[in-house]
C-alpha cells in the first residue's frame, strides 16, 4: 500500500471562516465579523504552510482551493501571499489549479483581476439560485442581476468558472428548475455544482424545519424528479456528471475535488479544516479548532493541529470506497483490496449487479444511472460484506 495516495494527488486546502452573513441552510463553519486582521491571518497560514511543508517537501503540489465562508473577501494580497508561500516550499504542477470561491455579493472587477494577479486561475462562484425570491429565501444577501454581473466579471478575469445551484427549494416546482437550469447553461460555463437542498441540524432552516415552520419542501418524488432532470438537462448541454453533484465539460473537471474523490493526500490548513497526509506509509486524518480566535491562538502556539488520528487499512479502504464510488470513473476493484487487504464482497457486487444498480467494466465498480439516487444504501450493503 506503499504511496497509495499517488492514485489522487497531492493538493492543499486553505480555510477563510469568515462571511458578510449567515446563510440559513449552511452547516459550514463559517463567522460573521466585523473587522478581520489580515495582516495576523497571513502570518497564520504562512505559519502553518511552514510546519505542514516540513513533512511532505518534494511532493508536486497539484492543487490550491481557498475554501470558506468567502474566501472573496480576503484581500488578494493576502492570496497572493499564500500562493508564493506555497511555491517556495513544494514543487508546483504545470497545470496547477488555484480554486478560489466568491460571493456574488462580495464580487468586483478590480478585486477578481487582483486575484488572477496573483496566480488564481479558476473561481467557483455561490450562485445558488436565478431568481430573487428563492434568494431571499434562502437568505443569500446578492440578487440574481448581481450573481449574472459577477459571472460576467468572473469569466472577463478567469478562464475557468464555476457556480453553485441549490435545486428542490421551497415551493420550486419541476418545469422552474428545468427552465432555471437550462438559462444557467446558457451562460457559456463549463462547470455546475448542483445540490439538492437538505436541512442540516443545527442550522436555522434545521431549527425551522424541526419547528414545523419550513413549508413547502418538495416531496420525494418531486425531488427525483428533478434530480433525473439534472442529469438529462445536463448531459444534453455537454455538462454530463463526473460526481453525485458536479457536472462539467471533459476537462474542465475540478482537479482538486478529483483529489478528494480518488483518494489523494491533501492538507488543511485553517480553522476547521481537515486534511488526509501519508507520512512515512502511515495515513492520518488531521483536524483544526473550529474557533477562529483559537485557531489562531492555536498556530501562535506550534499547535494548529488539534487531532491526528491514525487511519487503519479498514478506514482507509472504507474511505476510499465511499468517496471514488461517488465519480462516474467508480473505483479500482484492485486498489480496493490492495488498501484493506481483502476483497469486496463477491456476493452483495453480485447482488446489486442483478438489481442493475451497479456495472463492473475493466476492474472498475460503477454505479448506475438507477442506482445514483440510492447511493448510501449501495455503500452499506457493499461495506456491511
């Protein structure tokens, strides 16, 4: 199992936990603030960069993702800092991507050209829905003139650009998301993330929803409905799907999410962010406060990183099973049991093959068009062999 994370690659994720607002749906770890030190949050990362640089020097660096809350609203010197932190302590890829996500509402042209200046080339914008009364609802703070505007600004500054959209939204109907969708690929992207609405606990729509106050949910039915939708609407547009909720054209695949998805190595950097690293043939799972006042106390301290947690070849082959069955390359059988040190259950492939919910082609397990809207029930019955 000697390099296993060779198969995904090597990225480096940084989080910004801070927003203009809270959104309602959002378990994210993310803070409202008033006033943000930059200049302290900068010494922080390049703190960070330093000490986890130390154990993986040499790696090809294959992938940056700023990651948040909004990550917009950092100053682009600020990203230009990391950047260059980066490059000086890992080789960088010829294609490296440099992810950074935005608010509509936190978007401007000199700020995003700022970005590009400094070395991002790929930004992924929360657009979340085409019409001003779902964004009220959903407690997002732009309109949708705003998140067309900041698309356009996107696509002036980046070559590559992504959006969010939540679909099976409160009182959305199945012939509104089809109409919504088919004008967000009209807007010459060549990356969707596309998200069915779920009720998180802890969250204001959970508190809602518990309360009996979140009214006109679609019912299950409606939701599949729109999910097959989806994947007609976009494969039709050239966007087919290459995960469970991310649709893009050949090529223009999130190369960091790729990591995530093959198994790869990744670091986390930033208040709660979490990271897989293989040092010296031993895989960990690592884990920061939440907290941004302690997290930064915490890097004061050489102590950032709050867990690391050894992952046993179970762990890692459980890992690895629910995250590449989620692409629709599927996983490599052979790495399966090279990682546990035991084979998938012969009998349950068996099983859901007859039922149609999964194909095996070239040692590879993929799951069907049938069995994607039932995806953790497949994951079960194959870990449960």
């Amino acid at each position: 199992m000697d390099e296993d994370w060779r198969n995904g690659g090597f990225g480096l994720y940084l989080h910004w936990p801070f927003c203009q607002a809270k959104c309602p749906y959002c378990d994210f770890n993310s803070h409202v603030s008033r006033e943000i030190d930059q200049s302290a949050w900068v010494r922080a990362y390049l703190k960070e960069i330093e000490r986890v640089a130390a154990d993986t020097s040499g790696r090809v660096l294959r992938s940056i993702f700023f990651g948040g809350g909004t990550p917009s609203l950092m100053a682009p010197d600020t990203v230009a800092a990391v950047i260059e932190a980066a490059r000086a302590h890992w080789p960088f890829a010829n294609d490296i991507e440099i992810t950074l996500e935005a608010n509509p509402g936190s978007v401007e042209a000199g700020r995003f050209a700022g970005f590009g200046d400094a070395g991002v080339n790929r930004v992924s914008l929360g657009v979340q829905a085409l019409n001003d009364d779902d964004l009220r609802r959903l407690g997002r703070i732009h309109s949708a003139a705003e998140a067309r505007a900041a698309f356009n600004i996107a696509r002036s500054c980046f070559d590559r650009v992504s959006f969010d959209l939540i679909y099976a939204r409160q009182g959305q109907t199945l012939d509104a998301w089809r109409s919504e969708l088919s004008e967000a690929l009209e807007m010459a992207v060549d990356h969707l993330s596309l998200y069915q609405l779920t009720i998180e606990p802890g969250t204001a729509f959970g508190d809602r929803y518990k309360a009996g106050k979140l009214r006109g949910l679609p019912d299950d039915d409606l939701s599949a409905d729109m999910y097959f939708a989806t994947q007609e609407i976009c494969a039709r547009h050239g966007l087919p799907a290459y995960e469970v909720s991310n649709h893009a054209r050949p090529g223009s695949e999130s190369r960091h999410n790729l990591i995530y998805w093959r198994y790869g190595d990744y670091l986390g950097i930033g208040p709660g962010a979490h990271g897989r690293v293989t040092l010296d043939n031993v895989r960990y799972a690592t884990e920061t406060p939440r907290n941004p006042a302690a997290w930064l106390q915490a890097v004061e301290h050489g102590a950032a990183e709050s867990v690391r947690t050894c992952l046993d070849p179970q762990d890692q082959a459980s890992e690895y099973l629910m995250m590449g069955i989620r692409l629709s390359e599927g996983l490599d059988i052979d790495r399966f049991e090279k990682i546990a040190g035991y084979p998938l259950p012969a009998d349950k492939i068996a099983y859901l093959r007859d039922l149609g919910m999964i194909a095996l082609s070239d040692n590879r397990l993929t799951v069907t068009d049938q069995g994607r809207p039932i995806l953790n029930a497949i994951i079960r019955e194959l870990l449960a062999g």
